[in-house]
C-alpha cells in the first residue's frame, strides 16, 4: 500500500474528480496499490471483461475514464522535461484511467501510465484504488491466471531459461524429421515407457520420485535421434515432450511438472558433453534426493555416441540411470527390413535373399541407407540392373574410401588419441 503522501493525496483528489465529473462516487479509496507493468494489468482487465465471466468474482466491464496517460501530479514530476517524453506520448501502449466493474458490484479505480525509475528509465505503472476487499480479491483473480497461463501443456517444446523461469518455444516437427526407424530398441523403448506409466504407483512408493531415466549408447547412424523424433511424435499430445540441453533447466521444468502433477518426456541428446565431469550436486539429483516428486511421471531419455566419455560413477553405479540400450547396427531380419525402406523391392528375390542377407548383416542404418544410394547409382551408371553383386562392390569401394579417409585424418590430426584404434567404415 502507498503511504498518504502529497503525491498520493492529489491522486485521490484526481481520481475523485474524474468520478464526480461523470456522476460516480467510489467511497471506500483507502486503499492504492503501486507496481509496474501497467500496460499490461489493463489489457487483462480488458481481456477479463470481454470474457463475460459468470465467476463469482471477474471483471464484468471497464470504462475509460481520462485519455490524459499520466495524473497531473506524476506528470509533473515525473515526465513532463524528460528527454523521452514525446516518445511516451506516441506509445502504443495502454495508458490513462479506467473504472473496472466487478462481478460482485465492486469498483476499482486503475491508472497506467509512464514514470521516471530510478535508472532514469521510463517505466510503465499501474495503479489501482479501491477498498482493500475489493483490491485482494483482484489480485487473487491475477494470481489464478498467471498460474493457468503457466500450466505446462500437451506439445514438444525446447526449453531455455529465462531469468529464474523457464521459456518453452514450440518445436515443429516437419514431415522430413519422422524417419522410419528399425531397430528393436525402439520397441523396446516404447514398452517401458508404457509400463511405466501404467505402474507409476511402484515408481513412487518408498519416496520414489516418479521419474524414470533411460539411456541410449551407441555408435553415430545407428538411429538413437531418429527414435527420439518418432518417441515424441508419438507423444505430443498426451504430454509435454522437453528438448532439453542443460541439467538445470531440466530440473527446472521437472519441478514445473510436479508442482503441476503433469507427465513429461524429456529427450537429451548428446549428454558425454554434460556428464563428462560432474559433481556432487549432479550425483545427487540422478540419485533422486534433489529431484521433486511428480506422481503423473518424469521420462528421460539421454543418448550419447560416446558412453565412455560419461563419468564412470553415472553410468556403471545402479540407480542413476535406471537402464542402459546399446544401440547397435542391426542384425538378420532388422537390417533387412531396414533395407527395404532404401532399395528397390527386387533385389529381395528369393533367389537374392541370402546374398543381401550376408552383405547387410551387422550395418547401421545410415549405413544402409548410404549403400543403397551409392548401388543404384552404380546400377544407373553402369546401365545394369540392381544386383547383390553391384552392392557388394560398392560397399567394397565405399568401405576403402572411410579407411583411407579416417588414416588420413589420424596421420594429419593433433587431435588422434581418443578413438585411435576404432574400426570406421562397414564390416566386410
């Protein structure tokens, strides 16, 4: 509340007047409220207005009082020689006085209009004056829609902090993104998800907090981020699906959720870049006593192409990540289904079903989706039809050129130690 100083005493008197002039009377004006953001607090009155609410207390209508942007005494003062006072007059946003009317019969008296701050900064202000009932209640009623606007909604969102908060920026995903994915991870991935949510009541009893944290290890192209395309087209309208990229923002969104009791996918990809070196603060919210309890369920998904790069205390202690995939290249019948959605349906005649077999066998799926590529356009150069023959001598050729490729990179590279002895390019 405002101290009944000379500023606040004109106030009263201008706002009387504004009522007298139309025939009005607030009686009850004790009471005055100062914060900032005053553009703002009328266009929710507005907003609250036009809804026509039937709530046992909401804004039924407001009016206009004075176009004046500012009472006469804080024009004065505050604006009337500064440097940006023209600028404040042009401004778009709402300003000057209006009389907001409430479902109870309650009046409230609310100004909007342009101070100097202490930084010599303009600054939008609001005031409002009415008995204290009327004002508490008005308050209580932006209270209730702040927390509605912040509900955390069905959808894929990135996130990224904003001040203390979290900003959620909607994630489109385009129909190019949904790669059809074979690997029987993604089954599997897609059953504990469901059991999980299906059985949140043994996630948490004995003070679990709800969350379950997955991760999926393995080498690049064999289909880790295409599964988290597909996991969360599949989900986005039955929960939040979070594109996270640092710890604390995900705790932050984590506590969102439970406050709200609202489920939640959360995919992170490439964490070796977060848990590469960790400290105590990190273990212990892996190992739930800082994660809040969410009883509508916390899914995290992790990737990572190098697992060995993970603190060891994260990966190999049971309990921090709950289950670990290693996502490998597809084996049998995988890679040939896989194959199917690259190469042209002939080449799995019969007659060529053990050859393609052999050559497809232990492949990832970038891999195979490459190697099709390059034989059909073999095929095409070489006028010929698409044979296992011609597969096989363009994953010979392509797997030579990786080989050449990665000796020279290791012979002209400072960087040669870490993966040194790794085998890149197909199995032959």
């Amino acid at each position: 509340m405002l101290k009944m100083s000379k500023d606040i005493i004109e106030i009263k008197e201008h706002i009387k007047a504004l009522l007298y002039n139309r025939g009005q009377d607030i009686t009850n004006l004790e009471c005055l409220v100062r914060s900032s953001n005053g553009s703002q607090y009328i266009n929710f009155i507005q907003e609250r207005a036009a809804k026509k609410s039937k709530r046992k207390f909401d804004v039924v209508s407001v009016e206009k009082l004075s176009d004046k942007f500012i009472p006469n005494y804080y024009e004065s003062i505050y604006s009337s020689k500064h440097k940006d006072v023209d600028k404040i007059r042009r401004s778009s946003e709402v300003q000057g006085a209006y009389l907001a009317t409430f479902t109870d019969g309650s009046r409230m008296v609310v100004y909007a209009f342009y101070a100097i701050t202490g930084n010599d900064y303009p600054q939008n202000m609001f005031i409002a004056a009415a008995d204290e009932s009327t004002l508490l209640k008005f308050y209580d009623l932006i209270r209730k829609n702040d927390i509605k606007s912040h509900r955390i909604k069905p959808g894929i969102y990135r996130v990224y902090p904003v001040g203390n908060d979290v900003h959620y920026a909607d994630y489109k995903i385009k129909p190019n993104d949904i790669v059809p994915t074979v690997h029987p991870t993604l089954s599997d991935l897609r059953n504990d998800i469901s059991f999980f949510y299906s059985n949140l009541d043994k996630f948490t009893r004995y003070g679990g907090a709800g969350t379950r944290m997955i991760a999926l290890i393995g080498p690049p192209g064999t289909g880790k981020s295409s599964m988290l395309i597909t996991l969360a087209s599949e989900y986005m309208t039955k929960m939040s699906v979070i594109i996270a990229t640092d710890l604390q923002i995900l705790a932050a969104h984590m506590a969102k959720c439970a406050i709200q009791k609202k489920p939640t996918l959360i995919l992170m990809e490439d964490v070796d870049s977060i848990f590469g070196k960790v400290d105590a603060n990190i273990l212990n919210f892996l190992d739930g006593v800082d994660q809040p309890v969410n009883p509508a369920g916390t899914y995290v998904i992790m990737t990572t192409n190098f697992p060995e790069r993970i603190e060891p205390r994260i990966l190999r202690r049971p309990g921090r990540i709950d289950r670990v995939y290693n996502v490998g290249e597809l084996e049998g019948e995988y890679a040939l289904e896989c194959a199917r959605l690259y190469f042209p349906e002939e080449i799995f005649r019969e007659e060529h079903r053990d050859d393609m077999f052999e050559l497809l066998d232990k492949m990832t799926g970038a891999q195979i989706k490459e190697l099709a590529q390059s034989s059909i356009s073999m095929a095409i150069n070489e006028m010929s039809d698409l044979t296992p023959q011609i597969v096989k001598t363009t994953k010979e050729r392509m797997s030579h050129e990786l080989q050449e490729m990665y000796k020279y990179a290791e012979e002209n590279s400072s960087l040669n130690s870490t993966g040194a002895n790794k085998i890149l390019g197909f199995a032959l």
